[in-house]
C-alpha cells in the first residue's frame, strides 16, 4: 500500500502553503519562504490547533518574553507556545499570512513597538482577523503595544537607578557616562540617554533585555508583556 502522507493539519497546510508560494511573485514567494523558514528554526513542535506563535520583531524582545516567562516558573515551550523574532516589524504580513487563519492555521499571538502599530493592524485584517481598528480590537486578538518599544518599557518599569546598577555590574557604567557628555545626550532624560546607550553598539539591545528582564520584580513587568503572556497562558490552556 502506498503511503498516503503526512496526515497532520499541521503538515498538510504547509504543503499548501508551498504550493501557493509556487504561483506568488518573488517578493511573496520570499516573505512566506522567510516565515517557514523561522518557523522550523523557532518553533519545530507547532501543531496548527494546538500551538501558538508569538510574533516578535528580533531577538531582544524574544529573550525578555522567556526570561520573564521562564521567572514565574513557566516553560512556555512545554505549553505550546514559541517565540517567533520575524527579523523586522515589517515582515509582519508574511508571517501572518504563512502561519496564521489563511496559512497554515496557527494560533498567534504577539508584541511591537507603538511605531509599528498600524503595521500590525493592517496585517491583521489582512489576514482574516479584523476588523482592527483600535488598541483594544489588537489586544483581543492577542497582539500587545509596547510605548515606546521593549527598551523603553523595560527601563521604565525598573527604574532609572535599578537599570544604572545593571550597567554598573556589567562594567559599563564608564562608557555610559561617556554617553551622556555627548552634545546631542546632554538635554536628554536620563532614561532616555540609557535607552541610546543599549542600541549603540551590537549584540548590547539583546544583552540588556535579558539582564533588565532577570532584574524586574515579578510585580513590576511591564503591561505589554504581562498582558501578552497572560493572553498565551489562556490560549495555551
């Protein structure tokens, strides 16, 4: 007897998927080549109806979500539940019309920055889960805001002194208070001049979302992620 194939929903929207990036122009093709892509790299377990995908827009914001996650004893890849960097807030259309309602029918969920908001908006009712016009209709489906972005968030909810400790620790207070000598630092917040300092050289954003994350007390994670993972828990139960 023949093998009658992968029986899977899981494996049998992919296979639809391929085929459909098989007629979509290049650009298409690739966005939704790009979302496979990370798919298998970030969350090799889904199972369409019973997963559900984060979308993120990079790595700092993933490694924030599964410290925090993992602080209040969570394991969220045991739940069912992956976090997805896209590479970019922009890409979000392909990945949710890869792996979402009209793909291959993941349950998603995710968080970006207030600059992306109508990026996200315009990729949810295109994909089949509008009408979204507002902050609330977003939330309700599971997608959370940050003001401005995770840094910003983070650096509020800890607090100026607390986050200067951090930096402390890592050694880097010297160069941070270089920073701030800076003619275009000088007028600036002191919150606002760490949030430059993290985005100034590689690999630093991704260093100190991690570091801030571990640092928060339970009680004060930002909204944003408290919400998010609130939104994961539910959907995973």
């Amino acid at each position: 007897m023949s093998d009658p194939g992968p029986r899977t929903g899981r494996m049998q929207r992919v296979d639809g998927d391929a085929r459909l990036s098989a007629t979509a122009t290049p650009r298409q093709a690739s966005g939704r080549q790009a979302a496979l892509a990370a798919l298998a790299a970030y969350a090799p377990g889904a199972v369409a109806g019973e997963s559900t995908i984060v979308l993120v827009e990079g790595a700092s914001d993933q490694a924030a979500i599964d410290v925090l996650a993992a602080r209040t004893g969570r394991r969220l890849h045991d739940e069912g539940v992956f976090v997805v960097p896209m590479g970019g807030a922009t890409n979000i259309g392909h990945f949710l019309d890869a792996l979402g309602p009209q793909g291959i029918g993941l349950r998603v969920a995710g968080l970006c920055d207030a600059a992306e908001e109508p990026d996200f908006r315009r990729g949810l009712q295109r994909a089949g889960m509008g009408p979204v016009q507002s902050r609330s209709d977003l939330e309700r489906a599971g997608f959370f805001v940050c003001v401005a972005d995770l840094e910003d968030e983070l650096i509020r909810s800890l607090g100026t002194a607390a986050t200067l400790q951090v930096v402390e620790e890592q050694g880097e207070l010297g160069s941070f208070r270089t920073l701030q000598q800076q003619p275009a630092q000088r007028n600036r917040t002191p919150e606002q001049q760490l949030h430059r300092f993290m985005g100034t050289r590689g690999g630093r954003k991704l260093h100190y979302a991690r570091l801030l994350a571990e640092a928060l007390d339970h009680k004060l994670v930002p909204r944003p992620l408290d919400r998010l993972l609130a939104f994961v828990c539910t959907a995973a139960g």
